[in-house]
C-alpha cells in the first residue's frame, strides 16, 4: 500500500462545490487502495479576508495573534473537506498542524518547520481514515504557540508530511497545469515540463517562478520526496519534481511506458528547462564606495542587520572617481526603505557618496541542468536580448542558471526573446543544441 | 489583585467597532488593578455561517468535523480582541479552549467539562497579560480531539474558569441589562432583578429564562463563584446571582452602600422572585395504558432509550375506560417526532391504546425562594391565570417554583397576569405579602 499526499490550494477549494469535487478526487485514490493525506489550505480568499479584519481592529497587530487569527482559515477548510468526503461514505478525520506534529520554531507568520511528529496522522491511516492536516500551520516547540509557516507554507507542509511518513510521492495540487518553461501569460508558446530534478526547480523557484516556493523544493530534495504538481481543474498529468524516475503506479496506466521514454527523451533533450522572472525586485546602487578592503562587508552588514535578503551583487569600479567604487544589488521592493533608511544612517560611518534606488527594474533567469556540459548558452542569451534590443543592467550566474537584470517594461520582450531562442516555443520540434566555446 | 473573568457574546463582538468598544471595556478592569481574564463567542452571526457551510457540503455532517469546524469561530474573535487590547498599549494573548486547559468528555456538540487545568493562563497572568480564551470549546480528554460545549457553552466556559482561577466574580456580558422578573418583551413592566440566589436563578434557566443557561448556574454554584449578569451596552449594574454577599470592589465607587442597603431591602421583599415562560416544549399524551404496576416504567424507558429529556409527567384515570390511565409529559418540540415514533414501536409491547401529539403549548413558571415560607402563593397564581381566562393543562411545582402548562396562544396572558398578580410591575411599590394557608 503505498502513501499519497495531496496538497489542495485556496482555489481548488473556494467553495462548497470545489469542495465536493475535491473530496471525489481524493476518495478516488483511496478506492485505488492507497493512503490518503490531504494538506488543504484556506478556502478562496479567506486568508486576506481574515488579513482586512485584523486591520480593521489594529493597523500593526501582534504576530502572535495575526498567526492564531490566520490559521482559523485552515480550520475551516479542513473541517468541511472532511465533511465533504464522509458524505461520500468515506471515513476522515481533519487535525490542526499542532494536532498534525507540525513542530515550528517560534518565528510568527514566517515559521521554520523543525520537526514533523505525525504520530495522529499515522493513527488515523492505520484506522482507515482518510487524513486532512491543516497546511501553513504548526506548533512553536517549546512554548507551543500556534505558528504560521508564511507563503508557501501549506506546499511545505505537504513535502514536509511525505517526508516523515514516508510517502511514495507529493501530489501538490494547482490552478495550473504544471511548472511551464516560461509564464503562459507573457509567452504563449510555452511548454508543460513533464519532469524536472530538484536543484533545476529550485533554480526556478529562486528566480520567481511561482507554481512552488524555494522552500518546499529545498525541502523535497532534502528528503527526496517525489513531487508531483499539477491542475486540480484537469486529470492531465503534471509536472514531476524529482531526480529519480517517476514512480511507475502514478503514471497513467494505458500510457506508463510510452510516458517514460518520452520522459527520457525530454531529459536528453532539455539542455534549458525554463525561463523564469521576477518583477519583485528592486535595485540600490551605493555611488562613491572608498575602494579599500572592508567596506563591502560594512554595507552588507549594514543591510543583513535589517534582516533583509538580497539577491544579486555587482561591483564596478568608479569610472568618475579614481579610489573610488560603486556597488549594486537587489533586494526585494517590500524591504526598499528599510535599506535605504538603515544605508543613510550609515552613511557617514561608510563614507559613501550617496545611494540610488531604482524599482522599476525586472529580472530574467534561464535555468538548466545541461548548461553545465554544454558551452555557449550565455551567448545565445545575450544575442537574443541584444536582437531584442533589451539592454542588461546586471548579470548573476550559478553552475545551472543565467540572470539579468533589464528594465521592467522590457522584461516580457526579454523572456519571449530567451523562450524562442532556446527553442522552448512549443511549435518547435526540437530544443536547440548547442556547440562552440565558452559559456 | 483580584481576578476578574469576564465572558462576551457574539452580539457584543458583532464586527470590528464592537470588538474595540469591548476591548475598551476590558482594559478598563486592568487599568482597575484587576487580573483579567476574558472569554468571548464568535464574532456576531459567524457560527450559523459555518453551519451553513457545513450543510452545503454534507446534510449530515460529522459531529468532530463540526466541532472542528464551528471552533474556528471563537478563534478568529478571540485573536481579534487580543489584537484590539494590544492596539491600545496592553498584552493580551489569545487562547484556544484546548490550550486553557478546558477539558471535556467526548460527547461532540454537547460535551460536558470534566476538568480545567489553566496552567498556561495563570502564567499569561503572571507575566501581566490579559487572558483572551475562546469559549464554547475544549479538548476531549484521552484522543485529544476538539470539542464544542453546545448552548450556553461560552458561558459555562466563563465560570469553569472562574472557578478554576478562584476568582472574584465572573461578569457575563450580554445583551440585556440582566436578569428580568418576567421577559420585558410580553411584560413591559418587568424589572431588573438585582440580586438573586444560584437555586432560584436554577429553576429560572430551567423554566425558560434564556439570559442564562442551566448547566452554567449549576456550576456556579456548585463552585461558589458570583456571577454578574450586565449589558455590554450600558455600565449599569446588572443581576448577581450568588448566595453570598456581592463583593463590594464590584459595586459602583460613589454609591456601594446604598446599593447594599437598596439589595438588602429587595432581598426581604422578594417572595416571588420571577415568572419564566418556555415555549421550547410539546406535550405527549399517551391514552389508555393498562393501569398496572411498570407500564409507566416501560414507557419512560423508551422514551429515555432516545436521549430525550422529558419535563413535566401526568397520570391520570381515563375517564373513558376502567382498568386504563392517560399518562401525559412533556418533551423539547425537537424531539417530538423521535419520541413518537418510538413510543410506536413499542405500542404492541406496552399495550396503550394511542399517543397524542401537542406542540401547541406553552409553560409559565413562577420562582421564588420566598414561596417556602410564604403560603399562598399557589392560589394567587391560579386566581390570576383564571380571572385572565387562562386553562390551565398540567402543573407541577417544587420546593421554590411552580409551573403550569397553558395553550400556547394564552401564554402571554398568563405571564402578564401572574407577573401582576405577585406585585413585580414596576409600577408597584411594594411586592405582595401572603397570608393565609396552603400553597
């Protein structure tokens, strides 16, 4: 008997009709004789519905209480998925992320998971229960309050759960049909990736695509936990996150064999696997950095201090002012005049000559594990912006991704351009191959 | 320091302006010196909302999946108010009924307190916190699961902790400004009750005064804990219930004694406390059952086998038939057709000839401690209900109370009428004085 975990986000169960159809999917894979745990999140908008309430009554409330106010949402859902499925005469029984093992740190609206305890879980599968946890929720560990994982956090909770069960695969269910090459919405030839490894997805995840968060993904591959995304709209087969071959008995059954080799072919074939972007970010360039040893590290201390995270680092040397450095990064637009303020503060300690922050900047990621072995995939990036006339600000590499930073209002011309030139565009037959020199 | 515990209900924290007006309240008590523990409802109309939503998904859902469910409520209350007492400069942490300590049986909806350990709300005091914890919930006590308390259970909630904490007095927030003589909306010249003992306001709740449930006196008295009954709408005194002395911190600075004064002269008045009405109830007629020994044990048997609860029993000789008797009782109207379908069944067995079904009736009930030592007050009752015309059906009556079942159309009247009859207008100046003999 094998353990299936299945996460339901918000808009696959936004009302009591999602709902239905939701429990009939679900007691479908009990029917198939596997152990079902469901991971559901708040119904609909119910989250932000809770968020303008709390604001109604306290322009800053405590996050204690925001977190005990936000997981009522999961409660809800929880409660009457399991309501809905035992009409179906089947039995379940909802629990809390408290209820669940979900042990937190004590990090209020943004929780780290430190341990996962599903010895009720467990009981209940034993008992013939069909499990529904409550997801983006737990349990501080040694002063047990109620904690709320943040965004993302009822996929990591699902990843989290096939972990310390044991499962044979994560179904993490969408309003889409899988992890794309690029966002359908500004490309509209882009493809469904059937499968793709984790340190690839993470790449994605890190670079703004939105169909899993970072986390969930660093966590699967933490524990090698099969993930499977896919539409709750739709019966199609989604996309595979893992880096072993997919477990034969959740590929459709007329089709296992002809699925794998095309799967294989896909594999040898995809030298990029996608294009990713984000408009999220924003950029501060501190102008006049004295070029002697330290003083980056006084910036980026400065900066870590607010607890932000940047992103992307570049730093030139000051082509007005000899002795003298300017320094760019990104950073998330949410924490721009937290920067700014903590940067002017230190100004004078730093001896820099001003800042400059720009929000109106996008950024471009070409992700792909072949990128390693095979050369030249930075000059057909660049040569197909420069086609584009898309100017780049900044560049970051890892072993497996490309990104730039261009203006905002170029950034949709610029992930087309990438998508075509790597022969992503799904009227194409083949990805390009590349050969020469250099990356 | 005295600890005050303090219970607001759904129509005190409808919406967001209600629950700051609350917050003001309560911080107010603090601001006072006191310890402050409070337990609220959910927020207005929010329970029937979920129920609905229940009922969307399931026509006969769960009962753990409800009381999952109907839970969320109070936490979304709970965590708003401790938002608004924090956004006028005070700590408050909210608490679920499990994480009070509130511990109960495992009878979902209706589950009955076995114990509270409020552990982690003495503490929550200690640091000099308010105490926020959700009413109406606790957690059962071997499988840990969450459950709702059933009507009245907020209340119940209140005192329980009350109790446990050994507090000064518990206050119940509500709607009206306290306990009446008669319900003020058929009797508009009912009077606020000030003060009145656990046994009377026991046989109140039982007779129909909705202002507090039974269960919720039983354990107030049972612990001894005072009890204030107030409008969260006005700061007027309301009704205590208990059978001490009120305690003076609690009664208004600038005029303590004359309410004292004013308490004792009302407390040596009052023979007949109030008049109670219900119209919750139908009457079951059972006509010809073999006047022989265990018939009416037979037929209360059954009836209990369903887990109803009846009021009122009858036995008369039928008039009609020698060797036969009519047995007549009364039963909640919501389990009427249970009742009747399995004294039904069981007619063969016991051997009466027909069950009559009466939902058209209505109780009225006149309590008094006063009555023990007062003579007379029987007859009052029936001179009154028979100059206003008023049948009477079945009586019964106990050491403090006497009740009477009327047509339900002449109920109103008899209220009105008894009300009158023992002096409670507010017009009057002095309540009756009985002579005379008998009951």
């Amino acid at each position: 008997m094998s353990i299936v975990v299945q996460k339901f986000g918000g808009s696959s169960v936004a009302d009591a009709e999602s709902v239905k159809r939701v429990a009939q999917r679900i007691v479908e894979y009990r029917q198939a004789g596997h152990e079902v745990v469901v991971v559901v999140s708040a119904m609909g908008d119910s989250t932000d519905d809770l968020i303008d309430l709390a604001q109604q009554v306290s322009p800053l409330p405590p996050a204690r209480e925001l977190d005990m106010l936000l997981t009522a949402g999961e409660r809800i859902s929880m409660a009457v998925l399991a309501m809905a499925i035992a009409n179906l005469g089947f039995e379940a029984q909802s629990f809390t992320g408290s209820q669940a093992g979900v042990i937190t740190d004590e990090q209020f609206g943004k929780a780290r998971i430190i341990d996962v305890t599903p010895g009720r879980i467990r009981s209940a599968l034993d008992d013939g229960n069909i499990a529904i946890v409550a997801g983006f929720q737990g349990v501080s560990q040694t002063a047990k309050n109620i904690t709320t994982l943040g965004r993302g956090g009822s996929d990591t909770t699902a990843v989290a759960l096939a972990a310390a069960l044991g499962a044979d695969v994560c179904e993490i269910y969408t309003d889409v049909d899988g992890v794309f090459t690029a966002d359908p919405r500004i490309v509209s030839t882009a493809r469904k990736i059937d499968e793709i490894g984790f340190e690839e997805m993470m790449e994605m995840a890190a670079s703004g695509a939105k169909v899993l968060m970072l986390r969930c993904v660093e966590y699967a591959r933490r524990y090698d936990v099969p993930v499977h995304v896919r539409s709750s709209f739709s019966r199609k087969q989604g996309t595979w996150v893992t880096d072993s071959p997919v477990p034969e008995a959740f590929l459709p059954a007329r089709s296992a064999k002809a699925a794998e080799s095309e799967t294989e072919s896909t594999m040898e074939q995809a030298i990029i696997s996608g294009v990713a972007h984000d408009r999220s970010e924003a950029k501060v360039t501190i102008v006049g950095v004295p070029d002697i040893p330290g003083k980056a590290a006084e910036i980026f201390k400065t900066i870590a201090g607010q607890e932000i995270d940047i992103d992307m680092i570049v730093q030139n040397i000051s082509t007005r002012e000899p002795g003298k450095t300017d320094i760019s990064f990104t950073l998330p637009k949410t924490d721009g005049s937290k920067a700014i303020e903590a940067l002017d503060a230190a100004k004078a300690k730093i001896g820099f000559d001003q800042v400059r922050y720009d929000d109106q900047i996008g950024k471009l990621s070409v992700v792909g594990a072949g990128m390693r072995s095979h050369p030249g995939v930075t000059a057909t990036l660049f040569e197909a912006l420069s086609d584009a006339q898309v100017n780049i600000d900044m560049i970051s590499t890892s072993e497996i991704r490309i990104s730039v930073v261009t203006r905002a209002d170029l950034l949709d011309d610029a992930v087309r351009a990438a998508h075509a030139a790597y022969g992503l565009d799904s009227d194409e037959d083949e990805a390009v191959v590349y050969g020469g020199t250099g990356r």
